[in-house]
C-alpha cells in the first residue's frame, strides 16, 4: 500500500494547467502559531487500498498534506463492511471540529445533506452526489464528474483494439452512477463499430458490489470465454478480479478511476490496455486549495474532459499497444468537448444515439 500510495502521489503532483484540474501554486507554510486546518476524509466501502475511487480520493487528501505541511491537519476514516456507520464517522469528525469533510461517494449524499444543517460551521465536500439547490453561500459542494465523456473514450479504444469484434462492461452496483459509466462505454464502441458485440453484467444491487473481487472475475471470465477480448470495469475493488481473468485467459481489460496499470501486478500489467481517469484527486485537492486560500464555495464543481477531469491513461507500460489509436481518440474528444458528439449518459439515451448513427 505505501508503493501504491507514493506511485499515486509522485504520478499526480505534475498536475494539469487549468484551474479545475489542479491548483499548482500551493501558499507558503502558515505562520507560527497559527492553528492548522483540519481535513477529514470518510472512505465508503471497499476503502483505502481499492486501488480505484477511495485511493484516488487519498491521493489528493495526501498531496495537499505534502505541499501544505503544517498548514493543515488530515484524518481519514473507514466504515464498516456495510458501510452503515458513515454517518457516524462523519458526525464524529464534524464535533471534534473538523473544517472540511469529505464523504467518498454517493452513498454520503443523505448523510451530507443532513450533517450540513446540523453543523452550519463544517464545509462539506460531496464526491459523486447531488444535493438540490445549493448555492455559493452552501456549505456544502457537489463534486462530479462526466464519467459518460471518460467512458465513451475508453469504449472507442476498445473498439478500435478488439480483434473479435465483441467487448464487455462489467458494473459494480446497479444504480444510475454506474449506468453512465456503462452508457457511456457502448456509445463510444457503437461510435466508431455500430456492429460491435456488447456483453454487460453487474456484480450486485447493494455497497458490497464494488468489494467482491471473485464475483468480478466470474463474470470477466463469463465474457471473455463468450468471445469479448476486452473487458472495461466500473466496479471498484471488485475490478480487481477483472484483471486475475484478463491474465487468465491472455485478454485484455480497462481499468476505471486511477490509472491501473500503475497499481496491479507486473503479471496484470500488459493486459491492461488503459484506464477511464476520474480525478476525484483532484476534485479533492483543489477542493483544499479553495479552504485555505478562503476561496471555498459551496455549489457544483463539474470536472469533465474539459478540464481534464477524466479521460483514458498513456504511461510507460502501454504506450505501444496505444500508439495507433491515440490520434483518433484525440479527435473524438474534441467533438465531445465541441458538443459536436453528445454521449449518453442512460439505456434511453444510448437507444437514440445508436439509432442516430446511421445519419
């Protein structure tokens, strides 16, 4: 986990240039005697070492420790299996008067909305939910992200890279987060092959869908022996299995949140095409930023391709397999960034858009 950890923290302290993607000028150290910030992160299920979402989430809490020093004070929590004591670790940080408190994951959005009213003092920060009718003035910011524009990108490769002409999704949780990931996916593989085999399975309809690895690699090696040759995951922990089937069967997979490739075994490596990027760690960080320079404002803070918020991983370890298609995901991010492409991000919206390519 410490490799995990200093391999995320050194890959994201390059940072981007625009100021949604990340702030790169941190202040000074605070003056003597000044009380430090306190920070407080609650992982949802799966936790730290996820190697997905929650560790990307503490990549950015760690990088604001690292060019903050003492200026701030971090902790960070992890519920229990279910996952029902995350209200309970939230209110705890929140009475021991904790500044800003992050909650990872929709699973926090009535836990927030509710906390943020009994602890008007207390900024939150909401990753991947949506409280109605905030303001700039709330107390509260919705952190999210175009997981859908991501999604379409890495769908595309998998379209251009797949030599059966058949590809797979596999989502954690059934719930309409993820089905924009899956929406997404088809899209962008309809996009560029509108006769392209489509597999989809999801591992459960509760939390624990995104901490099941053997479930994931059931179903990954369900799809691969019906003919997918590359599996794209949106199931947290649960991917992790993806990766055990990939190596098993001599397939390929994407990766989701972080850039995995990066995380899994050297074995898994090389049948890791790439990964969708969300950069929760940077929603996270800059969310930090804001709080200590007193530019914090509640609200919703969209991070999409745009502003590099997510999009599909190149390193040192798949560049090659990558190199003949990058140009051509290159041009269909512009048209999504253009609005000349507009991805779906549901079943019902992926029906229209299928059926819209033939003009």
């Amino acid at each position: 986990m410490l490799a995990l950890v200093l391999v995320l923290s050194l890959t994201l302290l390059a940072g981007c240039g625009s100021k949604d993607d990340a702030k790169q000028d941190a202040p000074a150290p605070a003056p003597t005697g000044e009380e430090p910030l306190k920070i407080g992160l609650v992982f949802d299920v799966g936790g730290r070492g996820d190697l997905s979402f929650n560790d990307m989430a503490y990549a950015g809490l760690e990088r604001a420790k690292l060019e903050y020093g003492d200026k701030i004070e971090i902790e960070y929590l992890e519920p229990a299996g279910s996952g029902d004591n995350r209200e309970e670790l939230m209110r705890l940080l929140a009475q021991q008067g904790y500044d800003l408190i992050f909650g990872v994951g929709f699973m926090f959005t009535e836990h927030i909305d509710k906390l943020s009213k009994e602890f008007p003092d207390v900024k939150f920060g909401l990753i991947d939910g949506y409280i109605p009718d905030l303001t700039a003035d709330s107390n509260v910011v919705s952190l999210l992200f175009t997981e859908h524009e991501g999604s379409f990108l890495v769908g595309a490769a998998a379209a251009l890279k797949s030599e059966n002409n058949s590809i797979g999704f596999i989502g954690g949780m059934q719930i309409p987060l993820i089905q924009k990931f899956e929406a997404g996916y088809m899209a962008g593989a309809y996009y560029v092959n509108p006769d392209i085999k489509i597999q989809s399975d999801y591992i459960g309809t509760t939390g624990d869908a995104f901490r099941d690895p053997v479930k994931g690699r059931e179903l990954a090696l369900s799809q691969y022996q019906r003919g997918a040759d590359i599996i794209y995951h949106a199931a947290g922990a649960s991917g992790t299995g993806l990766f055990e089937a990939a190596v098993q069967t001599g397939n390929l997979a994407i990766g989701v949140d972080a850039d995995q490739s990066l995380t899994v075994s050297e074995a898994q490596r090389s049948h890791v095409l790439t990964s969708m990027m969300k950069r929760v760690d940077v929603a996270v960080y800059n969310t930090i930023v804001d709080l200590v320079e007193g530019n914090f404002e509640g609200g919703y803070h969209m991070f999409g391709l745009a502003e590099e918020g997510v999009g599909y991983a190149v390193n040192d370890f798949n560049r090659e397999m990558m190199a003949d298609i990058v140009d051509e995901l290159e041009v269909i991010k512009g048209k999504i960034i253009d609005g000349e492409i507009v991805v779906p991000v549901d079943m019902e919206d992926l029906a229209e858009f299928k059926a819209s390519l033939g003009n």
